[in-house]
C-alpha cells in the first residue's frame, strides 16, 4: 500500500512538471516605449498615469444629441447584438465544461414479449439507471474547462471590442455630418454673396463704372455657377453619412438631428495612461491573449493525451429476467465496472496533435504581441493626429484673417481703378478654400480624440 502511495505521488510531481495542471500566465512583453511622443527628439512618450481609455463614454462626447445616439446604437446594433448572443452561447458552453467533471446518468427501460409454438407469451422487462465517469486525474476534462472559460474571456473582449468600434462609428458619423453641414452652410452663403456680386457686376458694367467689362461679368457668373455646382454632392454626402448612420442605429434611413461644430466641446487634455494598462484596457489586445491562453489549455490537453484515462460505470434497476427463467415481482440488479486505456501505439497522431499545439500556442503568442504593437502605433497615430490638426486650425485661423483682409482691401483697389476684377474673384476664391479647410481642420482634431479614445480602449 505504501509503495502504491509513494508511486501515486511521484506520478503526480512528474504531470506537475509538465504543466499540465498549471494555469496560464501572461508572458512578459516589453512595452517600453510603445508611444511616440508628438514633440521631443527622443521619440519616446513620458505617459501619464492616468488613461483617457478609462473615462466614461458621456465624458467624451458631450453633445446630448450624439449621447441619444450612441444609447439607441448601444440598444439596437446588430453587429452588437450579435457578439452579445455569441457571448451567451460560450456562456452555456463553459457551463457544460464545468459539468463535466460529474459522473453521467440514463435510464434505459426495456421490454420485450416472446411467443413460441404459440405458447403464452412471455413479458420480460429492464429498469435499469446507467452510470459512466471518467476520473480526471490527468488534466484533460481541466484543461477542457479552461479552454472554455477562455474562449468565453476572449468572446467578452470581441463584444466589448464591437462596442468600441460602434461608439466610434456613430461619433465618426455625426461629427462628419457636422463637418458637411459647416461646409454646406459656408457654400450657401458664399453663392448668394455672390449671386448679390453678380448683379451688381452687370449694374456697375451697365452704368460705366469701375470699368467692369462684359469679360469681367462673364468671369463672376462663372465662378457663382462653379459655387452653386458644388452644392448637390454636399447635400448628397449629408442624405448618405445619414443612412449610413441609421444603419448603424438599426433604422429605416430618416433626418439625423443634431448640433453644429461651433458647439462641440472636447477634452483638453489627452492622457494616455502607461503603456502596461494596454494589456487590459484594449479589447482586441485582451482578445489576443485569451486566444494564446486557450491554446496554452489546448497544448495541455495534447500533453494529457499520453496519460491513461480511468473510467467508472456501473448500472442498477430491476428486471424479472433471470437468466431462462422469469420472476415476478422483479429482482433487483447491479453492476459496476472500472476500466483503464493507456495509449501505447497510436501511428504518431497524438505526437502530431502535440506538435500541432505546440505551434498554434507559439502563433498565437505571436499575434498577441503583434496586437500591442499595433495599439501603440494606433496611439502613436491619433496623438500625432490631434497635434497636428491644432497646429493647422491656428495656421488657419491666421490665414483666413489675411484673405478677408486681402479680399476686402483687393475691392476697394478696384472701386478706385488700381486693381483687376479679376484679382478680386482669385481673393473671393482663396477665401472660401480657406472656410472649408479651416472646418476640414476641426473636424480632423475631433475625429484625433475619437480615434486615440477608441485606441485606448475607451467605451467598454
């Protein structure tokens, strides 16, 4: 008895050592500079220790109109609602896992009735409850449970990462429909200006003044035609980002309402928190390392493969078949059965099957790290985004000063005969390029915060 108990533990200590009991841990990944800074020459961002990532959705966008938005796409997206029903259905998956573990019952009644050489029949019956359990004394029904929970963790982050992406979806359609309403607004207003321009072009041309010429005219209704031209594609932009905005919202298409750009507000300061907190923070990022530890518990089922496996069954009921004889009342009858099947020779398929593991587990270790990388250069990007959209919107600002300066001084030149009109309508031009730019511009610093606030894991 002794040397069986000395045996057992030495069997245990030696599955011990081959991980197959062990649980998966993260491996160390080097994060060290995994953002770039905007400014500094030494490439690297001093973080801070805090996370944008972390901030309630509501904090960022702070329109009640986008908010309503963002709650009815919360509510109804299919694509959401999917990864929620995938979600259950590992749930029910893992729930079964855990059952395993418990022995398996099944009633199995049986009867029959017999007749020879037109004798009485005989009635014969079985009531019996099977059992049959398997003794996971290698790992392999663990392991299994842990594969599952696993794949349940990583189904969690793919909703969660679905959520993100929804939240930044309907934020990117609603500030684009902002973007092409100042647009929209700006064009309108330049082409009744200078559908007032023209007829007083064709007065001041009929009345000898200023010298306007017929050329002149002709140029200045042109360039009202080139303005009108532009009108139908914004308007044809705005009917589709709205449709695709109520697809997003699981709507028929129908009038998005919502704010104007003036009204936005975002956040100043853009902290990204240290680059660690991307292994928790980024669904795709948590994601990738529930798959590398799911094969992790697939490379240890492999393992639990070589080792034999012990099972239990037995079966008790009543039956009034003994034998050639029939009794009745019915007697009770039990039996019980312990069986062992250790693989000795299986042609190289469990060996395969390991090596199989062994090399998805090294695959997914790769995408994992392959996924951080990827996050810190989505940082990287968004930061730089943002920074460099401010710069453009106070070179803009600047610039827009000095063409309606230069617009204004270039028309009163022309009122006193020292200017061309065609100088006038290159300054009207370069005026309007400069409007829409400039709402180009704030659109771009606002589309910077959703997308470093989608980067960072935000809106879980």
């Amino acid at each position: 008895m002794k040397k069986q108990i000395i045996g057992m533990m030495c069997a245990t200590a030696l599955l011990s050592s081959c991980n197959i009991y062990k649980s998966y841990e993260r491996p160390v990944v080097n994060t060290s500079g995994l953002y770039r800074d905007t400014i500094s020459i030494n490439d690297t961002l001093v973080s801070d220790t805090t996370n944008m990532g972390n901030l309630p959705w509501k904090e960022v966008y702070r329109d009640p109109k986008l908010q309503s938005l963002i709650e009815q796409g919360l509510s109804n997206n299919i694509n959401l609602q999917t990864a929620m029903l995938r979600v259950e259905q590992v749930k029910e998956g893992l729930r079964a896992a855990r059952l395993a573990f418990l022995p398996s019952l099944a009633l199995t009644p049986q009867g029959t009735i017999s007749s020879f050489d037109n004798h009485a029949a005989t009635k014969t019956y079985q009531l019996p409850v099977s059992s049959s359990w398997e003794l996971d004394l290698f790992g392999n029904i663990l392991n299994a449970k842990r594969e599952v929970k696993a794949t349940l963790m990583q189904t969690e982050a793919y909703r969660q990462a679905v959520q993100t992406q929804v939240i930044a979806n309907i934020a990117n359609c609603y500030y684009t429909l902002l973007l092409l309403d100042g647009q929209l607004s700006i064009t309108e207003k330049t082409a009744r200006n200078w559908e007032e321009n023209v007829k007083a072009m064709k007065a001041m041309k009929n009345s000898g003044l200023y010298g306007i010429t017929e050329a002149a005219v002709a140029q200045s209704e042109a360039y009202y035609y080139q303005v009108n031209a532009t009108l139908p594609d914004l308007r044809r932009q705005i009917r589709e980002t709205e449709n695709a905005l109520s697809l997003l919202l699981a709507q028929t298409p129908r009038h998005i309402e919502r704010g104007t750009m003036d009204e936005q507000v975002m956040p100043e300061h853009l902290s990204v928190g240290i680059p660690l907190q991307m292994l928790s923070n980024r669904p795709d990022v948590k994601q990738a390392e529930m798959t590398l530890a799911g094969a992790y518990y697939a490379t240890n089922q492999a393992r639990s493969a070589f080792y034999p496996k012990i099972t239990l069954s037995g079966s008790a009921g009543w039956t009034n078949s003994a034998g050639g004889a029939i009794t009745n009342p019915g007697n009770f009858l039990a039996s019980a059965l312990g069986s062992i099947t250790q693989p000795l020779f299986t042609r190289g398929a469990l060996t395969a099957q390991l090596k199989i593991a062994k090399s998805q587990q090294q695959q997914a270790l790769l995408s994992f790290e392959n996924s951080i990388l990827k996050a810190g250069a989505e940082v990287s990007d968004a930061l730089y985004k943002y920074q460099s959209a401010n710069d453009k919107c106070v070179q803009r600002k600047l610039q827009i000063e000095s063409l309606t300066s230069a617009l204004n001084k270039t028309e009163q030149l022309m009122k006193l005969g020292n200017s061309r009109y065609l100088e006038v309508l290159t300054a009207q031009q370069s005026l309007l390029s400069a409007q829409l730019s400039d709402v180009q511009d704030r659109f771009q610093s606002i589309q910077a915060v959703i997308s470093l606030y989608q980067a960072l894991g935000g809106g879980r």
